[in-house]
C-alpha cells in the first residue's frame, strides 16, 4: 500500500492488475486527479486573484499562486502530507477550500500515522477558525447596521473549522479502514489458496504412497499364498517322475495329489483376482480397499484348511521315506479341519495353531521337517487345544496380524527349502515369551544326490517376510549355517490377546 492507502486500486473489477503512468496504479486514477487538480487550480486562480487586488499586489503573482497551489493536487496520492501543509500556507488568502477537503480525505485514507493525521487536521481546523473569525471581524466592521451578538464570529468560525475538516476526515478514516480489511481478506483469501493447493499436492503424494504401499502389499500377499502352493506342486511333479516307472500305484497317488494342488491353486488365485476387482470397484465406489492384503490372507487360509484335508488322507503315498513317516506323525491325525466362518477367523487370515497342518504339507511333499513349540502344555492350555493335534479352530493367543505374520514367515521359509536345499532336513521353532513371540526356520545342507525341482526363484521371499516382520516392530535376521544351511530368525512383540 502507498501513502494514500490506494494499492488496492492497482487490482482491476476482474482482479486483473493494471497499470498507470508515474506513481497512479491506474488510469483511471490519473484521470481522476488531474481533474481534481484543474478544479482546485481554477478556484485557487479566482481566489488568489481576488487576495492580490485585495492586498494590492499584482494580479499575475495571485494567478500564479493559485495556479501553484492547486494543482498540487496532482501528488495528492504519493504526498499527502505535503498536500495538507500547502493548504494550510494558503489559508491566509482565503484560498484553497477544495485542496483542503481533498487533501485531509486523503491524508486520512492513507496508512500515515494517526498522530500525524490528527496534528495537521488540528492544523486545519486551526487555520480555518482563525482565518473564518478575522474575515466575519472585517465584514461587521464594514457594515454598520449589522450589529450581532459577541459570540456570533467565535461560533460561526468553530462551526466553519469543523465543518471543512471532520466530514473529509471522518470519510477518509473510514475509506482507509475499509481498504485495509479489504486487502488483508484478499492476502487471507490467496494465504488459504496457496495452503489447499499444497495441502492437495501433499494429498495427492500420500495417495500415490497409499497406492504403492498397497500395491506391494498384494504382490507381497499373493507371492507368499500362491508361491508355496505352487513349490509343493512341483515338488510332487519330481516325486512322481522318479518313481513312475518303479511303483506305478505310488505314482498315480502323487499325480493324484498334483492334480488336487493344481486345482486348488487355481481356484485359490481365481478367488483372489476376484477380491482384487471387488477392492478395485469399491475404491472407484469411494469405499476403502485397504482390507485387500487381509481378504487375500482370508482366501489362502480357507485354501490352505480345504487343501490339508484332501491330502491328509494320501499322506502315505508321500515321494520317499519321509512321506511314509509323516503319515505316522503328528499331522496325521485324521482330525478334520472346518470350514470357518466367514467374517471370524477366515477373515483374520492364517493362525499359529494351522503350523502342524502347513508342516504336515512339506511332510507329504518328502521333507523332513520338525516342529517344535516351546512352553507347549502352556500354549494348549491357553489357546484350548492339543499342541500335538491339528486345531479344531482357530483360537488365537494373539493378535491376528501378529500370527499370520509368523505363519507366512514359516510358509516362506520351508517354500524356500523346497527350492534351495532338495532333500535337506528342516526345524521349525516356535517360543512363546514374555511380551513377545520367537520363530526359527532351520534347514542343513541339500543332499548332493537329490534330484532339485528346478523350481524359480524371484528373489522377493526374504524381502517380503522383512517387511513383514519389520512392519510391525519387530527383528528379522537371516543368513547361513557353519554347517552349510540356512536359517530364518523372527522375534515379534507382541501381546495375549483377550479371552
């Protein structure tokens, strides 16, 4: 804002800026000050040549000094206060009434001081008074049938004084104020502008953060519900062509186990792409799809339940002797494991107490594999199960993201074994602590005869069970083993959930 409080004029209707020529912000404004100063000139003119025959001096000085005076005028906006103080010199010849009223109106309205504005109106108001009482003396001395009381030219030049001064004043105070709300709103209104477009650019940045996250976390998710089925099945493909020729009956079993897990996987990815396009939709829909990861987890438990219980019993017909074993172990049981329902466990994902029935899979693709729970009677007892016996349901102990974290880690784990180390003896190893959670994945070395499945590697199980791990506070290590295999370390935090 200048001097004259006119900034806002450098804004057009439209909010376009304009421009103007010297120190006015718009033509308009130009325009607007030279006619005030060609009317002030005019007056002052008449006025002042009317002082210098009153005072006997030459009329070409009285019209030059009225020309001067009113024509300042033409600052009014960039000097205000050199406006007001060349009114005031001119008071003497009776001159200047209108370079008056503007002046003080735009001293007012500008941002000047207060006390500043308040001196040179006092000034006016002043030189008004006395100028009016001096020339209402002279005029009743002149006349002599006017005969008024004696507080008639006091009152008459108080009333004289205020009126040329307050009114102007007054105005400008108020055009000032109003100015100055005016383009604090406005600094307001662009304030708040820059503020949404940067709250929508960091918008935007979370969304996109958001969509990534989420999309790691499905790849994450199918990687780890799909990958192990998938090892299994070609686990079982290399059993049955080894032992096609020699035991045809055992072959045909295995082929038949193949064709279950194929089947299986397939339909265990067809419900999965469905929660995908059912998350998808409803995120066009404005619905939130970050449950994706956790309907996905949902799917495989349900598959994995449905899978373990068509294997369970073609167990003996396992590729090797460990195969024949497992049918004698712990994960033959023969207990069913029941269809859970839909929004309890299922919904949850995958729990600790579904480890046996995940191990008894490796089991039956010809692993030698052992699963050890420490403080075992203690976890039956709390979770209200046979820690030898696969779970009749899923009763939690703990939190459900924590459990089927551990799953996965172990399902990674032994999928891994399957792919690296053919023929090599794994232990699983659960520790149930105080305020946390343990799991160990332990495999030796691949013996040097065993036939591989020649089974693919993306590099991604190791980073997938990390994130994992670390997403919920917890510390993942791996690595190799002096004696030539490799280990898979987990510890989570986590706490007994309610009863």
């Amino acid at each position: 804002m200048t001097a004259t409080g006119a900034s806002e004029e450098s804004v057009g209707a439209r909010g376009a800026p304009e421009s103007g020529p010297w120190w006015w912000a718009r033509r308009r404004s130009a325009v607007l000050d030279v006619f005030l100063a060609a009317a002030s000139a005019l007056e002052c003119v008449i006025e002042g040549t009317g002082f210098a025959d009153e005072a006997q001096l030459p009329q070409l000085l009285g019209l030059l000094l009225g020309l001067l005076a009113g024509s300042v005028l033409l600052v009014r906006r960039r000097w205000p206060v050199a406006v007001v103080l060349v009114s005031i010199a001119v008071m003497p010849a009776e001159m200047g009434g209108m370079l008056s009223v503007v002046g003080l109106y735009t001293l007012a309205a500008s941002d000047v001081p207060r006390r500043i504005i308040a001196l040179l109106a006092g000034m006016t108001v002043v030189g008004t008074l006395v100028t009016t009482y001096l020339t209402v003396q002279q005029e009743m001395v002149g006349q002599n049938d006017f005969h008024p009381p004696v507080w008639f030219a006091p009152a008459l030049a108080v009333a004289m004084g205020l009126l040329l001064t307050a009114p102007p004043v007054l105005w400008g105070l108020y055009i000032g104020a109003r100015r100055r709300l005016v383009e604090s709103l406005r600094e307001r209104a662009d304030g708040l502008e820059r503020e949404l477009s940067l709250l929508a650019d960091r918008a935007e940045e979370r969304a996109e953060w958001a969509r990534n996250e989420e999309r790691t976390r499905i790849a994450r998710e199918m990687h780890d519900v799909v990958a192990h089925r998938v090892s299994l099945m070609v686990v079982h493909a290399a059993a049955l062509q080894a032992v096609a020729l020699k035991d045809p009956e055992k072959a045909s079993r295995n082929a038949g186990l193949v064709g279950d897990m194929g089947r299986q996987a397939l339909t265990e990815l067809r419900e999965m792409l469905g929660v995908l396009r059912t998350a998808e939709g409803a995120a066009v829909r404005g619905a939130s799809a970050s449950g994706a990861p956790e309907r996905l987890a949902a799917v495989a438990s349900r598959a994995g339940a449905q899978v373990t219980e068509r294997e369970r019993p073609e167990e003996p017909s396992g590729a090797g002797a460990a195969a024949e074993s497992a049918s004698a172990g712990p994960s033959s049981g023969g207990a069913p494991v029941p269809e859970q329902r839909a929004g309890e466990t299922a919904a949850e994902g995958p729990c600790l107490a579904e480890l046996a029935d995940l191990v008894g899979q490796s089991r039956a693709a010809g692993m030698v594999v052992e699963l050890l729970v420490s403080e075992a009677a203690e976890a039956a007892e709390a979770a209200g199960i046979d820690a030898g016996e696969p779970a009749a349901d899923c009763g939690r102990r703990y939190a459900a993201r924590v459990e089927r974290t551990v799953y996965r880690v172990v399902q990674e784990a032994l999928t891994n074994v399957h792919k690296h180390a053919p023929g090599a003896q794994a232990r699983v190893r659960l520790a149930h602590r105080d305020g946390e959670l343990a799991v160990q994945v332990e495999n030796g070395p691949g013996e040097s005869d065993a036939a591989g499945a020649g089974l693919p590697s993306g590099g991604n199980g190791l980073v997938g069970m990390r994130e994992r791990v670390t997403a919920l506070g917890g510390v993942f290590v791996s690595g190799p083993t002096e004696a030539g295999g490799f280990r898979v370390s987990a510890v989570l935090p986590a706490s007994r959930a309610a009863a």
